[in-house]
C-alpha cells in the first residue's frame, strides 16, 4: 500500500436485475432493491434503492420509477449511472474533501455481448471508477460458494438471478462450458400475475407477485414443510373493486412449471455439451445452487429429480455473487478481467 493508499477506495459490485450488493472492506455495505426514482420535470434524482421500490407502482405522474437492468444489462444507461453513484455515496454519507479513486470489480452475465459490456464499464467510470475490471457471475458464484475454482476439477454451478439464469461449468479457473439464458426470476414474477389474473380474475402488481414468491413459492407440489396459505389483495376484474384471495404452494407451482422446465432444459442442454472427463467431476461433486431463484421452496428437489445428480443450495445464495467479487476484488488479476 502507497503513501496515499487511503485517497483509493476498493469496492466490489454486484450488480444485479433485482438487487445491487456493494462489498468494502469485506462487508457488505449495500443491499438495496436495483431501481431509481426521478423527477419527469427536473430529472433529479428523488429515491434509490428501498426507497424508490416503495414508490413502486405507486407514482403520480411527475415521479417515475426506472430499473436500470433488464435481463441482467443496462437498459437504462443514465439512470444506471444515477444508481450507482448514489449507491457508492451510501458506502460513507460523510462528505469527502478529496474524494477516493475507486478501484472497481463489476459483477456481469456470461453471456452478454461486447457492446453490454462496455455500458456497464463507461456507466462505472461515469459513477466515478478510475479503474474498473470484471468478472462472470457463474464464476463469482462459484468463488462465494467456496469452490477452489483453480482446481482441474469441474463444478457446475446454476446461478438464477432477477433477470438471467448462469449455468456454467467451471475449472481451471475458467469457464469451459456455458449457458446463459434471458429466464429468471422475473419470469416467475410475470408468470404469478398471469396466473392470478386468468385463475381469479384478480390484477397484481409486480411487488405483490414478488411477495407471493417468497411466501408461497414452490417448484413441486409435494414439499415437506409446505408454507401457509397466503393473502393476496388486489384489484377484482370484473367489479374493479379491491379484493382478498387466499392462494397455497401448489397453486403458484402450477403457475412456474413452464419457467422452470426451460431452467432445467438449459441445464440438461449445459450437461450435454461438457467434455466427458469434467462430466466424471460433476458426477461426484453435483450442481451447485446459488442466487436468489435458488431459494424457491423444493427446486433443488426438482433438479435432482431430473439430472439424478446430487443438488446443493449455497449458503445464503442471494449474496453468494456478491462474496465471489468481493474475494475477486482482493485476487484483482487472478479471476477478473478488462473490458478493451
């Protein structure tokens, strides 16, 4: 560390469809929903994080609330930007009289294009990264699970997001094979309003689809410990008035069967093409489960079902991601790398 190490600040970021984590000094300093709110007539920010997510489908028409990421790219590049930068601001609130140099290590889909790739690059440096590398999120996954990634083993990991599904299979500290899929989380959002609306006439809002998902979502209908029935309050559609439905596991694994099975399609698809000595690996060592999709009640059961290999779930899977770049952050030329 140089005389003015303490004017460069090293953060590692995930930045996801659904959340953005910021890691420094090891720790995860921010969590917050990945969506802005704005002011239509002075373009100010108004909300980050938290906050904006409140104002959710509750704006009048001089606030808009904006999610920068689609499908795990940036959609929305000047918004992108707004949210980063206000995000780093709430790694230290305190004012700065000369404000650090960030060192910067980005958390990307594989499968993303050179193009996508460089917006989350410039929308960084626009943030305020004098420096800024990347790394895979199968990869990072595979690093916060704690897999030795260097390794000649393969391990297959199964990363399912907000707004893609990674399924890669790592050695060597690379990734020989992978599938990155547009399917996720926010599929099973859209997938509950749909059935919601056609089953009981009833409209939804995305953040009520998500709490559905957390509450009740299953991938099977046979589960050990089912969850209770939950509330659902939303608007009739045939009276419009405002109306309370009770809904259970089974119903809402009826309604992400389809989403699901194109997962487990990718997977099976991912599994074909690896060479025969890492498929020996995977054989003994499973799939791996990590990002928030991971957490749907009975979808390790279902995958192993169909692969018939063993299924873990990793410890704390929606930062997972996060604690891989982080570590990637302290390795800054070992598992990153720069966008030309």
């Amino acid at each position: 560390m140089g005389l003015f190490s303490f004017l460069t600040r090293e953060i590692a970021i995930d930045l996801g469809t659904a959340n953005t984590i910021i890691i420094y000094n090891d720790k995860v300093v921010v969590d917050e929903p990945s969506i802005v709110a704005i002011d239509r007539k002075s373009e100010k920010i108004i909300a980050v994080g938290k906050k904006a997510e409140m104002m959710h489908g509750k704006t009048h028409d001089n606030i808009m609330t904006i999610k920068p990421l689609r499908d795990g790219v940036i959609a929305d590049f000047k918004a992108a930007e707004y949210m980063i930068r206000e995000m780093i601001k709430m790694i230290n609130p305190k004012k700065s009289l000369f404000p650090p140099a960030l060192r910067m290590v980005v958390c990307i889909p594989s499968g993303i294009t050179e193009v996508e790739e460089r917006a989350v690059r410039d929308s960084a440096e626009q943030a305020g990264a004098k420096e800024v590398r990347m790394i895979h999120e199968p990869m990072a996954a595979a690093i916060g699970i704690g897999i030795d990634v260097m390794e000649p083993t393969g391990n297959m990991i199964v990363d399912i997001g907000g707004g893609t599904s990674e399924i890669a299979v790592i050695a060597l500290g690379g990734i020989v094979n992978n599938k990155s899929i547009r399917i996720a989380g926010n599929d099973f959002n859209s997938d509950i309003i749909d059935y919601m609306r056609k089953t009981h006439n009833i409209n939804i809002g995305e953040r009520t689809a998500e709490r559905i998902k957390i509450e009740v979502g299953a991938a099977i209908t046979d589960l050990e410990n089912p969850p209770e029935d939950y509330p659902v309050h939303g608007r009739d559609m045939l009276t419009g008035i405002p109306k309370e439905i009770m809904v259970n596991y089974a119903e809402i694994a009826y309604a992400l069967d389809k989403t699901i099975s194109k997962i487990e399609a990718a997977v099976l698809s991912a599994l074909e093409n690896t060479p025969p000595e890492l498929s020996a690996d995977i054989f003994r060592t499973g799939i791996y489960l990590a990002g928030g999709g991971s957490l749907l009640r009975g979808l390790d059961k279902r995958i192993h079902a169909r692969t018939k290999l063993p299924v873990t779930v990793a410890e704390d899977p929606l930062r997972a991601v996060a604690r891989g770049t982080g570590i990637a952050l302290k390795n800054f030329d070992k598992f990153t790398f720069l966008i030309k």
